[in-house]
C-alpha cells in the first residue's frame, strides 16, 4: 500500500517495514528466541519426499507456478508493462496500482515462505538474527540473474539461478574454512563482476577494443 498507493519509494518502503516488522516480531516473542518443536514443522527443512528434499522440491514447484502464470498469461505482461512504464500502462486501460499491490502481495507472501523455512530450519523463531542480510542476497540473486532493477524486463530462471550460485559460493567458502568476515568479499566481487558484464557501455567498449585489435591484426 505504501508503494502502490502511497507513491513512496520501494526502497524505502522496503527499510521502514523491514525494521518495523522486525520489532514487532520481538515484542510478540518477548525478546526471546522461540524454540519450535513440532514434527510438521520440522518436515519443511529436514523432510523428504520420494529421496528427495522436500524446501527444495517445494521451491522447484512454486517457480514452475510462477513461471507459467507469468509466461503463459496475460498477467506476466501487465507486470512488465506496469514495471517498464506505469504512466503509459495506467493510460493503456491497465489498472497499474491494483497490479503493483498484487505484485507486492505476492513477494510479500514469497518471503513469509522463505522466512518459514529458514525458521524450520534452525528449528527456532528468531525475530532479531534470523533472516539476517538475506534481502541482500536476494538482490543479488536477482542482479545476477540478468533482471534490471530499474522494473520492465525480468528473467525468473536467471534469479533462480543466481539464487543457487550465491547459497552455492556462500557454502562453499564456509567448507572450505574461510572466515566469515572474509566470506562476503568474493561474493561482492562476483557481484561487481557481473554487473559490469551486465553493462551495455562496458560491453560496447569491449567490442570496440576487439575491433581494433582485430584491424591492427589484419
């Protein structure tokens, strides 16, 4: 409601309520951690199915979901065009607040999973720690999934897979002992990598210095 009917900034929408949210969470615990035992709960981690995890198989499940509602229905292209151009999609007949509001609904309830499992996870409701920097590394996972931050163009398949590099580097380094004020470097560097990659005016260098080596070759 704040961004989509407020006009506030999502980025700072995304600050107040992340703060708020988590003062709420430790005023309803007491300030306390809640240890949770209860073997459905439990499942959501640590369960399996047919061999297989189960956190996995459910987020495998809910991106087939997404991705054919997104593709194979119109509601796919209202979100782009809302993202690409709001003044245009709303002058277009599209009703670009009720689709930015359901949008956020969605992510909103997305992350409440994602929260669901970290907690099964750890078997613990932690309302201070738990969770921590995580909304960072879902930037990541979408930056480097080759989705434009500035709204229009998104790629679900790349942020999935950006998702499973950054766990993936993050896991890695800790098997490997690296320390943990250490571990966020590579990351950041992966990060910049990427973004760099991502860049039309970076890329149009780099074919303009592969022409001219090409030319002082001939």
């Amino acid at each position: 409601m704040l961004v989509a009917r407020g006009g506030i900034q999502p980025i700072v929408a995304t600050l107040i309520l992340m703060v708020a949210g988590r003062g709420i969470a430790q005023l309803l615990a007491g300030g306390q951690v809640l240890i949770i035992k209860h073997a459905g709960f439990d499942f959501l981690a640590n369960g399996f199915v047919l061999g297989l995890p189960f956190a996995p198989l459910l987020v495998g499940a809910l991106f087939v979901v997404v991705h054919f509602f997104l593709r194979w229905t119109a509601a796919g292209l209202f979100v782009e065009a809302v993202g690409d151009n709001e003044t245009a999609s709303r002058f277009a007949g599209l009703a670009a607040a009720r689709v930015k509001l359901l949008g956020y609904v969605f992510c909103g309830a997305c992350a409440g999973l994602a929260g669901a499992l970290y907690a099964a996870n750890i078997g613990a409701a932690d309302g201070n720690r738990a969770g921590e920097n995580a909304e960072l590394d879902a930037i990541f996972a979408v930056v480097v999934g080759g989705t434009a931050l500035t709204g229009g163009r998104f790629v679900l398949l790349g942020s999935l897979l950006g998702a499973v590099l950054i766990q993936t580097l993050t896991i890695s380094m800790y098997n490997l002992g690296v320390s943990p004020a250490v571990a966020p470097v590579p990351k950041a560097l992966l990060i910049v990598t990427v973004s760099l990659l991502q860049s039309e005016k970076l890329r149009g260098w780099f074919a303009g210095l592969w022409r001219r080596e090409g030319k002082a070759t001939a």
